[in-house]
C-alpha cells in the first residue's frame, strides 16, 4: 500500500508540473482562437472581447490555470473554443475509434516483433535472419505518411478493393455487415501502423535475444538436447517479458496521439484528427485536455510497468 501510495503521490505531482508547463508553453504561442475574429471588420471588438470574457480569457495568465487546474480536479475540461461542447464530451465521442486502431496495432506489433525477433536471432546469419533485417530497415526508414498514400493509390484507386477515407460506407450497414464495413475500412491504416511500428521492436527483440543465447543456462539446455521450440518457451520468452512489459507501459500515450497522421490522411474522426484541427484553431481546452491525457497515460503506464516487473521479480526494488 505504501508503494502504491507513493506512485499516486508521484502521478498528481507530475500531472500539475506537466499541465503548468503545457499550459504555458500553449498561451504562448503565436496567434489565438480569436485571431481571424479580431481580422474580420463585421465583428466588433466588444463581440471578442464578450467571447473572451465567456471563456475566462480576460483574467490574467495565472488565475486561469489556477481555474482550470480546478476544474480538472473536477474532471471538467471547460468547453471547446470551436463547438461549444464539452471537452470531455469531444474527447469521449472520439476516443474510441482511436483505442480500438491503437490497441489492435499493439496487439499485432508485439505478436509479431516477438516472433519474428526471436525467429532472427534463432537463425542467426541465415536466411530467416537477413529477411527479418532488411523487413526492419524497411519499415524503420519508410515514413508512414508515404507509405499510406502508395497504398491509397495501389489498392483503393488503382484496385478499388479498399475505400480511399472515412469509417464507413456512404450507405450504413447493420448488425454483422457493420462490424466487416469498420474492418474492411480500417484494414489500410491498420497495417501502416503494424508495419511502421513493428521494424524498431523486432530488432530491439533479436538483439535481447541475441544476448540471452549467450547465456550459461542455454549453453546447458542445448547440451541437453533441448528443442528450441521449449527454450524459446521456457528460457527466452520469460527473461525478455521485463523487457517488453517496460516497453508496454511506455507504449500507453500512443493510444492517444500516435494516430495523428494516420487519422489526418484516412479522414478518420479520432482523437488524432482532433488534436491536429485543436492545434491550428488553437482550441486551448481541447488541446490541454488531450495534453493531460496523455501525459496521465505516461505515467500511469510507468507505474503499471514497475508494479509488473515487482510482480515478476518481487526482489527487485522499484
């Protein structure tokens, strides 16, 4: 309890210096949400200065973050400049779209970065290890962006098997049939995330791997006559899951904002897109909502790694 005290201690500490930083750095940059108001000669300048007075901005710099620290101790993120809603109505309506992406690349980045990682390093300096390198390379140096569009114009334009943008078809679809439009629609994005992300984790997995093989106890599982389908089992994949657990934990903000891209080009109305059309309006609310997030993920996913690997080696100390 006393550890799990401390780590919540720890959370509330960070979250208060990152907001005060972001919440700064934000008020600082050039131009404002109601720059273009201020250009337009029909809106009088006391119709802006009525809006800023709405929205709290007429205060002095730290009485509104001493507002909005308040308000997000009360989960309340304010309102939106450009919608008027909820920020936690904006972020609630599209987050899910933005997990379901993220988590399902997770899920097949690591499936596969392990497998085939521990596949090079098994096969060192064969053919199966120089295939998984030169795949690595590749999707290391593509940018995801590039690889995107080549898609688009091979397999949606040029093809037409799959659609160009957007989450579903024109025409709903019900029951089953849409649940097989979101995949069918997702099936690009989807696999520029997988293949974007899968080339760093499988080499970082073949080098782990590489350093576990050299280790006494496989020297003596191998002199016994062990497969190594049971020493991949029992002796790699165990002293590589620390490792991979820590990586998880630092994975956790992806979820949020590691779409944004993605989200831009496919026309996909997730938290990616919302953070990128928040940044340009300069939505303050929006955009420290979805800051505070993700800095929440960070950390909770820090914590959770150092609980696991405690869970794992209850000696070590955290």
């Amino acid at each position: 309890m006393a550890l799990l005290f401390r780590k919540l201690l720890y959370i509330g500490g960070m979250l208060l210096l990152i907001s005060l930083i972001s919440f700064v750095a934000i008020h600082a940059a050039p131009n404002s949400f109601f720059a273009a108001g201020e250009l337009n000669p029909n809106i009088t300048k006391e119709s802006i200065e009525h809006l800023k007075a709405v929205y709290g901005l007429d205060k002095p710099l730290w009485e509104q973050y001493l507002r909005w620290v308040w308000a997000m101790a009360h989960l309340d993120f304010d309102l939106s400049f450009a919608s008027g809603k909820g920020v936690i109505d904006e972020i609630t309506a599209r987050i899910p779209i933005t997990l379901t992406m993220n988590l399902i690349s997770m899920a097949l980045v690591f499936f596969l970065a392990l497998r085939l990682g521990m596949r090079a390093a098994l096969k060192h300096d064969r053919f199966e290890d120089r295939a998984v390198k030169q795949l690595s390379l590749l999707s290391f140096a593509m940018p995801s962006f590039y690889l995107a569009l080549l898609l688009i114009l091979f397999f949606s334009l040029k093809l037409g098997w799959f659609p160009i943008s957007g989450l579903q078809s024109i025409e709903p679809k019900e029951g089953l049939l849409r649940w097989i439009d979101y995949a069918w629609h997702l099936a690009i994005p989807i696999f520029v995330m997988v293949f974007g992300g899968i080339g760093g984790l499988a080499m970082y997995v073949r080098s782990l791997t590489l350093e576990i093989l050299k280790s006494d106890y496989i020297f003596f599982a191998k002199a016994r006559g062990i497969d190594d389908t049971t020493i991949r089992r029992h002796f790699i994949v165990p002293n590589l899951m620390p490792s991979i657990v820590t990586i998880l934990g630092l994975s956790l903000p992806g979820l949020i904002g590691g779409s944004v891209i993605i989200e831009s080009i496919f026309s996909i109305n997730g938290m990616g897109l919302l953070f990128y059309q928040s940044a340009l309006s300069r939505d303050y609310p929006v955009i420290m909502g979805i800051l505070i997030i993700t800095a929440f993920l960070t950390l909770l996913g820090n914590v959770l790694a150092d609980l696991v690997l405690l869970k794992l080696n209850p000696y070590a100390k955290s």
